[in-house]
C-alpha cells in the first residue's frame, strides 16, 4: 500500500539552514529507501510566503496570500512511502524521524501519515 507522509514544522525553520549532517544524513535515508521500493517519490515546499490558500465557504471562494503568520505549523516537505504492513510503515517513520533527531537537534516537528486510496497515475488513462 501507498502513503502520504508529510512533515509538518514551524516555519522559522525554514529560513534556517539544515545542518551539513542532516543533508548527508537524509540522502543517504532516500537512497536505502529508494533501492528497497520503500520510497516512492518525495519533496520539499518553499515558504509558505510564496504561496496562496483558497477557501470556499459560504459558496464563495477566497484567497489569501502567504505568509499564513496565524498558523503555528507548516508542512515543509512530503514523501510517497510504499509499505505491506503497518510496523513496516512505523519503522520507515521512525527512521526519517529519528534522522533529524540525531542530526538536527533543536528541529520540533511532526510527520503525517496516511494511506492513499488512490493515485491518478494509477488510474486509466492517468498521467505518470
């Protein structure tokens, strides 16, 4: 099965440079993870000043522009995960997880996970 794991921070992180270790930490996590299929796509986000939110209430739609300064976290990065069991699935956390505590201790953070029902690019006709 297929997850959608996602790290959400507080965004002062994200004007803060990663620590050297961290980044060679974490690319050698995506090349063991990527060679065993446990990973499937992954990604970071820009700030979120250089973003947009769009809302629709009240059958209306609304945008604000970032930076979204009311919100305590925001989600920094994504990662497609592939696992068959959910203690694989833990286990897979655990280790991105505990990259950044070893490597980057005064990172707060927490990672999402949730199961994908589906992808377009699995879908007929879907766009890879």
């Amino acid at each position: 099965m297929k997850y959608l794991s996602f790290v959400r921070s507080a965004e002062a992180l994200r004007d803060t440079q990663p620590p050297a270790a961290l980044m060679e930490a974490m690319g050698k996590l995506i090349e063991r993870f990527s060679a065993s299929g446990a990973l499937v796509d992954t990604g970071g986000l820009a700030p979120s000043r250089a973003g947009f939110r769009m809302r629709l209430a009240g059958g209306k739609l609304t945008t604000t522009d970032g930076p979204f300064t009311e919100t305590k976290e925001v989600i920094g990065g994504w990662a497609i995960l592939q696992a068959n069991s959910h203690e694989e699935l833990v286990r897979l956390v655990t280790e991105f997880m505990d990259v950044h505590r070893r490597h980057w201790p005064e990172f707060e953070g927490e990672c999402e996970v949730r199961p994908i029902e589906f992808l377009a690019s699995d879908a007929p006709g879907g766009h890879p």
